[in-house]
C-alpha cells in the first residue's frame, strides 16, 4: 500500500512539472533574449528542430512512465509468489527493446542533419559580408565590402542574409544571439561561419557565451535591423567621413586632447589621425546606444564615468586609467559625443 502511494505522489509531480513548464514555455518567450521567439529563418529552424525533439522525448517519456508504472503495480511481489520466469538472453525482446530506440532516433537524426547542411551552406550572393571579431571583452564588426568598421553594435538590413565569418584575438569566445540564430563558437587561428537574418526591424541583444575571463558576463552586443533604405544611408554616411572640423570649441578641444593622448594609439576615429587598432573603432561611437561593449547606456555622465575609471565600470577592462583632468574629461566627452 505504501509502495503504491508513492508511485502515486510522483506521477502527480510528473503532472505538475508538465504543467509548469507549459505555463513556463510562453513566458520564456517573451524575454528578449529568448530562443522561443525566433525573429529570422535561422533561429526559427533551429527551434522547429527544438520543439521536434522535445515532443518525441516527451513521447518516449511518457511511453516509459506508464509501462513502468503499470509493470510496477500489475507485477508487484506479493507474499507466496513463485521465482518470477527469467527472459535474460531473449533474442526476440533484445532485439525489440534495440530496433525502437534507433527508429526513434532517426526521427531525431534525419532533421538535425538536414538542418546542419542547411545552416553550413552559403547564404544567397546578396549576402551583406561581416568579419566578427572577439576581444576581451568588447566585438569588432568589420564589413569588408564596404570598407566600415565599428564596434559592439552591428547594424543589418531587415530581410537580407548575413554572412558572418568569426575570428577571435585572444582567447575562446562564443557569437550568440538568441532570437536571431544559435551560438558558434569564436576561436583565436581560425575562422568559423555562420549566417543569420532578421525578418523584422529591431534590436537584438546579443553576448559571448563561452567562459573567457573577468568580465564575460560584460561582453556584450546589439544587433541592429533596420529598413535597407536606413541601412542604405548609414553606409553612405560611413563611407563619406570628411576631415574633422567643428565650430564647437570644447569639441575641438576635445579632438586635441584624443589625437595628442594615448587614446589615438588604441582606437581609430575617421577623419582624424587616430588610427589604433587596439581598442574599438569609435567614427560611430555618438550615434551607438550603449558604451563599454553593451554594458550602460551612452549618456555623457556615463561616458565621463567610463573615461575616468573604466576599471570601476566594467571589472578587468583593458582600457587604462590615464588619470586625465576633469577639464579633459569634459571635453573628450564632448567630442565623443559629436561622432555619429
């Protein structure tokens, strides 16, 4: 009797566990790092091939659940029963209990392969070509064909394939951006691919998930959809940087405090003669909604903060403490800011 009411409480917290997790399901997906609200082919795929899975594990599950438990009570041990027959060495059940499970498998099989040749296949020729490359702890995004470069915030074309091609500069690092396609990895000596495409204008939060040192969890990043015509002119407006010049004076200051400091021996600004590869590529960096790889908000008391003491912003940034004046800060903010 004891035996049987404790078969009973777990399959009532079998049930209950099913039950929350479809409670649980459609509210995962209104997380806007959720992989069950996929807003591009890709990640649409990939969770079509999710969901089969899910359901033929289910399946299997439940199968197993109930013969176990109906084995359990019809063939329990009562007092006076005889040696139960032995079946140790039945061809016919070995053979059985070996066939269901690969025909199951297959079922799992024949789409994650078909998927994996569909995902490692080239987009269309019209693909928008970007080199993606991982630091500690900040992404580089370079656009080959179109002689752009900026950083943390890639910007793409609503309804246009992406060809992506992932290097890393240090260590290990992982692409992901969950609503648009799955993770791949980013390793330094070699060059991998993937192509992603977003069916609706938007922002995509993006991040590395592979463990790579003090501030992983900081290394973050945003990708951009927007209509092709806004697309269209943000390369134009890239492409046509002229030599700096304001009637600003705090931004002309400002220029004079970044191209005459070791900011312009680490980062590149168009238009004037920083040209540092170190660092993040900044022509752009006004116009981006976050600093410091996704991390705050671009405010200029942000950005004062950042230029201050990036350590005390973000653990373990590489960027260094230049102990500038407060009139310095000032003015490099302004300029900074001015660059869109």
């Amino acid at each position: 009797m004891e035996r049987n009411r404790r078969f009973a409480r777990r399959i009532t917290q079998l049930l209950v566990g099913l039950m929350l997790l479809t409670i649980a399901y459609p509210a995962a997906a209104a997380l806007p790092q959720s992989t069950f609200d996929p807003a591009g082919p890709v990640a649409k795929m990939q969770l079509d091939l999710f969901n089969v899975t899910l359901w033929i594990t289910i399946f299997i599950f439940v199968v197993v659940a109930i013969a176990l438990g109906y084995a359990m009570i019809r063939f329990r041990g009562r007092p006076g029963d005889a040696q139960p027959k032995q079946i140790h060495g039945n061809a016919k059940l070995e053979v059985l209990w070996t066939v269901i499970p690969v025909i199951l498998l297959l079922f799992i099989a024949v789409p994650t392969v078909n998927l994996s040749f569909q995902l490692a296949a080239a987009p269309s020729n019209d693909a928008v070509k970007v080199r993606v490359i991982g630091y500690q702890w900040w992404w580089a995004f370079e656009y080959p064909e179109l002689g752009i470069v900026t950083a943390n915030e890639m910007r793409i074309p609503v309804g246009q394939p992406i060809d992506l091609t992932l290097e890393s500069e240090d260590v290990i690092h992982s692409f992901w951006v969950p609503r648009l396609a799955g993770k791949v990895d980013v390793v330094p000596n070699r060059v991998n691919s993937m192509w992603l495409q977003a069916d609706e204008p938007g922002v995509y939060y993006g991040q590395c998930a592979e463990y790579c040192g003090t501030s992983h969890a900081n290394m973050r990043f945003r990708v951009q959809a927007v209509s092709q015509e806004e697309f269209d002119a943000w390369v134009q407006e890239r492409k046509t940087a002229a030599a700096f010049a304001s009637d600003d004076a705090l931004v002309a200051r400002g220029h004079d405090v970044f191209v005459n400091s070791a900011c312009a021996a680490c980062h590149t600004v168009d238009g004037t003669t920083a040209a540092g590869k170190v660092g993040p590529d900044l022509s752009d960096v006004g116009s981006r909604t976050t600093i410091a790889a996704g991390l705050v908000p671009n405010t200029p008391e942000n950005m004062a903060a950042w230029l201050r003491d990036p350590q005390a912003v973000k653990p373990g940034a590489l960027m260094p403490n230049l102990g500038l004046s407060n009139d310095d800060v000032s003015a490099l903010v302004a300029f900074l800011e001015s660059l869109e």
